[in-house]
C-alpha cells in the first residue's frame, strides 16, 4: 500500500482476504485507488498478517482522525453476519460495541 502526498491511498497485490479493502478478492498487479477512502484524507496504515489498520480523516472535517481495519476479520468482535472472513471495518463500530 502507498498514500500518496494529497493523502490518496493505493494499493496492490493479493486482496484474497480482503487486505486491501476491495470487494474483489483479485490480485491487484498494479497500483489502484482503494474506492471507499476517496472521501477521506489518509494520514497512515500498517499492515499486519492479512489486515491493514488506516487512520483517515473525512475531507469535510479533516481534524478528526477515524480509523479502520481491513483483511481478515478472524478473532475481532464484530456483529457482521457476513461469514466470508473478509471485512473493511471502522473501528468506531468495535469500541461501540464494549459495555
């Protein structure tokens, strides 16, 4: 994966787990635009073993900094019912999930 100077995040090679937050389990030969980030301004990501954490403000409120997971959803508490293993994940959404 790369983010390029105006905060565009690309991405390519295998996306079998979803690593690179398409919803095409293809292999990327080339860089790509990643579709769901173009609303957002990405400031950072690391990879992991079959994820990537991304930390992304919304262009309309560039202070505020969200982030998200990709990859495989293995071992992470989430209410999906998509059973594919595959996910792109605000992680808003985990931390609203602890009591």
């Amino acid at each position: 994966m790369a983010v390029t100077d105006k905060g565009e995040l690309y991405g390519w090679g295998n996306n079998g787990y979803g690593t690179l937050g398409m919803n095409d389990a293809s292999t990327f030969c080339s860089p790509t635009e990643i579709p769901f980030f173009k609303d957002y301004v990405v400031h950072d990501f690391k990879v992991g073993y079959n994820m990537v954490m991304i930390c992304a403000s919304p262009k309309t409120k560039p202070d505020e900094r969200q982030y998200f997971l990709t990859g495989d959803k293995k071992g992470l508490p989430t209410d999906d019912s998509n059973n594919d293993g595959k996910f792109l994940l605000h992680c808003k959404s985990l931390m609203s999930n602890k009591s």
